[in-house]
C-alpha cells in the first residue's frame, strides 16, 4: 500500500470492535423494509454526524420515503471518494415461524450466534452501512482527517419486493444533486451491496417483462367459439426457450457468465372454459456490452413471430424500470482503475483470502453513478449475498469488523489524509473532481 505502515498501524489499532459490532445491531434493530425507510435514515444520518459528517441531510424523494447522506469535507489536496448503500430491506413474512424458540426468531434482534450476526437486512446491506460509518469514526477517533471529500449516501427504494416500489427512486433522486454539485462529485464509488470483502467491478444487466396475450373465452362445450390464449401461451414458450438456446450461444463474459432468459411465472385460464387470457413472466440478463434497446427489439420480434394466430392480441410490458426504461444497465469498471487497485490492497492486507476482482451475481445501482456521471464504481463489502433475502441472512462478526478497518485504511490511503488539527484551507464549496495519477 501506497499508505505509510505507522498511518496504517495507528487507523487499525484505533478500530473499536465492541463499538462497531454495537452499531451493526442497532442498525439491524430499525426495521426499514422497502417503503419504511425513514426511521433508519434518520438513524444512519445521526451516527453519520457523530462520526464527524459536517453536511448532513435527510430529504424525501416521495412521501415519508427519505435519503441520507453526509459528507466529510475534505482538507484539500486529495480525491473524492463515495460510499453508497440502500436503506431498505426485503420484508420478514415467515421469519418468526421458521425460527420459533431460537434466539434468532426476532428478524431485528440483531443476534449473535456462532460468531455471526443475524438478522433482516444484516447483510443486505446494513453491514455494508455500518463499515462506512465505523470506518469514519475510527478516523476521526485517530484524529486524522481525509485530504478529498468522503461522502456517504444511502438511499430508499432499490429493493423490488413490495408493491409500487422498487424502482429506484431514491438513487434517482440524488443524481441530480449529484450533477449540480449540492453532493461532492467522487472520483471513485464503492456500492456497499455483500461481496465477502471481494471487489465486483462487473454486474450483469437485466430487463423484466410480462407477456400478455388475449385471446376469447369460452364454454368449454362449445370450444369452437373461442380462441385459446394457453395455446398461443404454448408457441410463444417455444419461442422464447429457443431463443435463450441461441443467447446461451453467444460469448460468454469473463467475471459474470453467458446471458440467458428465464421464464419465472404463467398465469392463465381458471374457469372450466376456453381460457382467453394468459400472462408470461421473464427475466432477460444482460452482459456488459450489450444494449438494453437491442434486448427489447429482440424479445419483441420473438414474442411477434410465435403468435401465428392472427385472433390472439399480444402485449410485452417491461415492468421493472430501474437507470433504463426497461431495466437496468450492465456495468463494467477497468480493474486496473487506481481505485480498485487501492481497494484491493486495502482488503488483501487485512484479509490475504479475499479482495479478488469478481463479477456481481445481482443488478444494483451502480450504473446511475458509473453510466450517468462517469464515477468509476464498484461494490464492495462484508457479507454473502447468497443468504441475504432468506431466513438465514447473517454477516459473519470477524468479516465485518475486519471490512472497518478495510474501509478506514482504504479511505486515508485513496483520499490522503493529515492531523485534524493541522492548519488548513477554508472549506470549499460546491462538486470537485479531481485526477488521480
């Protein structure tokens, strides 16, 4: 690492584990399950100043739906770097039961077992919260201050599981600020989604799209008389599955695999008659590099060319807009980016097992910050993605405490940093953007 080993040795040493272990089950305690987010914001804005943010804001992006974000004021002299994570959980239906007379039966207890925490959302992503946060107390507690500015943005609104929301409404909200400078512009962004301390510098793309065709119900004595909307469900099926054959087909990508389409969900029919409406669920994944129009053009075409009954109306509607009319953008960040290589280094002196560069097997938001403002961004943080959304979500206690002092180190070696207390310029105002060589 580029830091001095003394700077390094003094950050590490002031890392208060019984602190920031006390901080993560407090956190998990606020349930914010997607459309109750604001008692967490206001919780994470509150700590966020505590650890020395002196621009500290919760402001709705919708009704009683607000986002938080702080900034740490650079000292001058050094790059800007943002942390960002959502706010809010998928919900905790089942969890009570499937875990009756544990400890763990409380979804917000934050319970430690097995030299694990548990918990909804634990993983996904206040884990990845709360290393921020206590990764900039244990600077503050060291009396160094950050040269660039460090910002921290969490926002509502990314999960998709409840109705009427999970469209990212609150990433949409910030990007603006972003662009007008009322949020410091960051040279690098880390998204705070569970790697196991490995670096996701590619994510996958997606579209989802519901497949509507009408036909005309009727008596099932009298067949004749309607048109069967299963069976055009059926042709359109056999269009579909080869068409993922020929995706499938394609170049694979090196960090997230081959594209595919998967058919999630039919609905149709019902009634004992002729069924003149079914519906087709799918999901579409995307490689970097490909073009999210050029999806939908595809999946029209299919969905056209299967239906051969000219009586049979068929509709595609893409329910899941998220930084694209249809879905989310894939993403990609050169590896070789210094903010990825500082990172690295970062989580490989902590943790010799962990800090490759990976592929994210999910979509987050990332590609607001990377596609609409050009910020280098990747996702990195303590937890496992693979148990997150489930009843056994948990963070492993030694992962996380081990990520603090990976994200402090990291701060002060990306951003620079100096004594608190040493004279410096009067604060700035406004976006920076600075180079970094």
């Amino acid at each position: 690492m580029s830091l001095e080993p003394d700077v390094r040795d003094r950050i590490l040493a002031a890392v208060d584990r019984d602190e920031a272990l006390a901080l993560l089950r407090q956190a998990v305690a606020v349930p914010s399950v997607t459309g109750e987010e604001e008692a967490f914001a206001r919780f994470a804005a509150e700590r966020l100043a505590e650890a020395g943010a002196d621009q500290v804001c919760v402001e709705e992006f919708a009704e009683g739906r607000p986002n938080a974000w702080g900034v740490v004021r650079g000292a001058g002299g050094g790059p800007g770097l943002m942390f960002v994570g959502h706010l809010d959980t998928v919900h905790v239906r089942g969890w009570e039961e499937h875990w009756r007379g544990d400890v763990r039966e409380d979804p917000f207890s934050g319970a430690v077992v097995d030299g694990r925490v548990w918990g909804r959302g634990v993983g996904d992503l206040k884990a990845g919260i709360c290393t921020v946060i206590a990764a900039l107390q244990t600077l503050r507690r060291v009396g160094l201050a950050p040269r660039g500015d460090v910002c921290a943005v969490f926002v509502g609104d990314e999960e998709s599981g409840e109705p009427g929301s999970g469209i990212s409404a609150g990433i949409k909200d910030i990007v603006p600020r972003i662009e007008s400078g009322q949020i410091p512009r960051p040279d690098f962004a880390v998204y705070v989604e569970p790697t196991q301390l490995h670096v996701y510098t590619a994510q996958m793309g997606f579209l989802i799209a519901e497949i509507t065709l009408e036909g005309r119900s009727a008596y099932f004595g009298a067949p004749e008389l309607g048109v069967d909307a299963v069976r055009a469900a059926h042709e359109v099926l056999s269009g579909l599955w080869a068409y993922t054959d020929e995706l499938e087909r394609r170049p694979s990508h090196p960090l997230v695999g081959r594209p595919f389409l998967l058919v999630t969900g039919i609905t149709g029919g019902g009634y004992i008659a002729v069924p003149g409406k079914c519906r087709i669920d799918l999901i579409r994944k995307l490689l970097p590099g490909e073009s999210l129009d050029r999806a939908k053009a595809e999946l029209d075409r299919v969905v056209a060319a299967a239906v051969t009954d000219q009586r049979v109306h068929a509709t595609v509607a893409y329910t899941a807009p998220r930084d694209h009319a249809v879905g989310g953008t894939p993403n990609e960040t050169d590896p070789e980016t210094i903010g990825v290589v500082r990172l690295r280094e970062a989580i490989r002196t902590m943790r010799p097992d962990r800090g490759e560069v990976q592929g994210a097997p999910y979509w987050s938001e990332n590609p607001f910050l990377s596609t609409r403002l050009g910020v280098p961004a990747v996702y990195c943080a303590p937890g496992d993605i693979r148990n997150c959304h489930t009843f056994d979500e948990h963070v492993p206690v030694d992962e996380y405490l081990d990520a603090v002092g990976v994200f402090a180190t990291f701060i002060a070696d990306f951003c620079g940093v100096r004594d608190a207390d040493a004279p410096h310029p009067p604060p700035h105002h406004g976006a920076r953007h600075h180079e970094i060589t």
